[in-house]
C-alpha cells in the first residue's frame, strides 16, 4: 500500500531520495542555464551597439547565473546520493556547500556593481559618458521581465522539493533582475540628462543584492549547525503527535535542520500499565505518521515515558 493510501493524504514535497528530487532541480536549473546564456548574448549586443557601459555590464551579471545554475546542479546532486559507510547521515549537508558558494557569487557581483557606480561617481566618468541608444533600454525591460519570470518559477520549484541551493539560485536570479532595474534607471536617466542616476542606482543595488547574499549565507549555516526548525513548526508537530491514537502527553520535542531535512528527537508518554509490545507499537505508530505527514523529516527518534 502507497504511503498516500495509509493516510489518505496527498504528499506536499518531495523526498530528496525521490528521482523527481534531482530530476526537478536539474530541469529548472538547465532550463535557466540556457535563458542566461541567450539573455547574456543579447545584452551584451544591446549594450555595444547601444553604448550602453551600464547594460555591457549587467550581461556579463547575467553570465555569471550560468555558473550559479552548474552550481546548483553539482550541488544537488551530490546532496542526493544515498548514505553510505562514511556518511551514515547522508549528504544533505552538501547542498549547504553549494548555497554558500552561491552567496560568495552573489556578494561579489554586488561588490562589481557597487565599486564600478563608486568609480563612475568619483572619476565623474557619469557624466561623460555617451548617450545610450533606445536598444540598450529595451534590453533592460527584457531582461527585468525574463529574470522576474525565471526567479518566480525557480522559487516555487525550491519551496517544492525543499532545496536550499535552489533557493540561493532563486535569489542570485533576483539579484540580476535588480541590476537590470539599475541598468534601466541609469539609462532612462543618462536620455533625460539625469546621468547621475545610474551610480546612485548602483550603489544601491549593490546593497540591496549585499542583504539577499547574507540571508542566503545565515540560512545555509543555520543548517549546517544543527540549528532548530522555527518555532510554529515544532508546535504543528507538537500537536500532531498529542493527537495520536495511545499518545497521553510529550516530555521531550527537539528539532535539528541538516542540510534541507529535518530530524526529530521526541519523548513521548503512554500509558505505564500497558504491555511493552503495545507501547513499542505507539512509537512506531507516531513514526510512520510523523515522516507521512512532513516529507522534510528524514529522521524520528522516539523514546516511550510511563505516564
């Protein structure tokens, strides 16, 4: 019998042992690959052609989301391989590896961005600088609409199977859809006479994809350091074991994130007259209920208190 069939509810993620796991991750991740790469392409000839520095600029950010999206395909791959005798645990943690690379990628291209408005700022080269064609504001649209586009679809697909490195990519497309913004301000602004708007746009930019890099970070430790899920998940937890046929009350509910899963250190109480085979078979009960109901938790350790 399916484990749908046990409970007589649908599944809402995705096991990382799943094939579909890897399979979803590589499809979107391939899928922008190949958007960045023609995007890239196209700025960069919007960018020649329309003397545009602010926009040759922004495809060559784009560029560096081809390495953000082989990141993520290395990264959840690895992540996915089965538990062996070196990593008993698996190797979820991999993925954090990947999630944090994908910040140092991130931090850096919102280092370029920020120091090239500085310099266009002190040099006064802003205000030198020629007027850009109609074709390098197009390509700012465009590339704010596609990047938007691949940044909603690569976010409901991490919220899916549960992918921190895939996020990260959601974010580093973010982060490129904000330089176009800037691209499109210091353009629109150097066709009006405002060149000074491209660096202030920079710099705040720079800051804007500097904040994205540090949440993505923060989270990919947090997760490497056995932190605690959030507090509203334990307690849907807490409350989803009380519920349990035998189950008289909790002693004991700890959480730990490794890499994009979940485990469980959990003490329940039961009924102290009841024979141990019967309580043996509550805890196993509230197991199998538990990893059917979350499919982010990969682990329950369970231990049986008299009550």
């Amino acid at each position: 019998m399916s484990k749908e069939a046990q409970d007589g509810k649908p599944r809402t993620g995705v096991c990382p042992e799943d094939p579909e796991y890897e399979a979803a991750a590589r499809r979107i991740s391939l899928i922008s690959i190949l958007v960045n790469i023609a995007l890239s392409l196209f700025k960069l000839l919007a960018g020649l052609i329309g003397h545009s520095a602010a926009m040759v600029s922004d495809a060559v950010h784009s560029a560096s989301d081809v390495i953000g999206g082989l990141i993520v395909i290395v990264g959840v791959r690895l992540s996915g391989r089965a538990s062996d005798e070196d990593h008993p645990y698996g190797h979820e943690r991999l993925e954090c590896v990947a999630s944090i690379i994908l910040s140092a990628i991130l931090f850096l291209a919102g280092g370029g961005i920020g120091y090239t408005a500085l310099t266009d700022i002190t040099t006064g080269a802003a205000q030198t600088a020629p007027v850009p064609g109609r074709i390098a504001l197009i390509a700012a649209l465009v590339s704010i609409l596609v990047k938007e586009c691949l940044f909603q679809a690569t976010r409901r697909t991490a919220d899916r199977i549960h992918s921190i490195a895939l996020k990260a990519e959601a974010w580093h497309q973010r982060s490129d859809a904000l330089s176009s913004i800037g691209a499109l301000i210091g353009i629109a602004g150097a066709r009006l006479g405002l060149r000074m708007l491209d660096p202030i746009a920079g710099i705040l930019i720079c800051l804007m994809i500097w904040k994205s890099a540090l949440d993505i970070f923060r989270d990919a430790v947090d997760r490497m350091v056995d932190h605690a899920c959030p507090p509203e998940f334990e307690q849907n937890l807490r409350e989803f074991v009380l519920a349990q046929r035998g189950v008289r009350g909790i002693d004991l509910l700890q959480t730990r994130e490794f890499g994009r899963k979940t485990y469980v250190d959990l003490e329940i109480r039961v009924d102290g007259n009841m024979p141990l085979r019967d309580a043996h078979e509550i805890a196993e009960q509230v197991h199998a209920a538990l990893e059917r109901q979350y499919p982010e938790i990969k682990h329950v350790m369970i231990h049986v208190n008299p009550g």
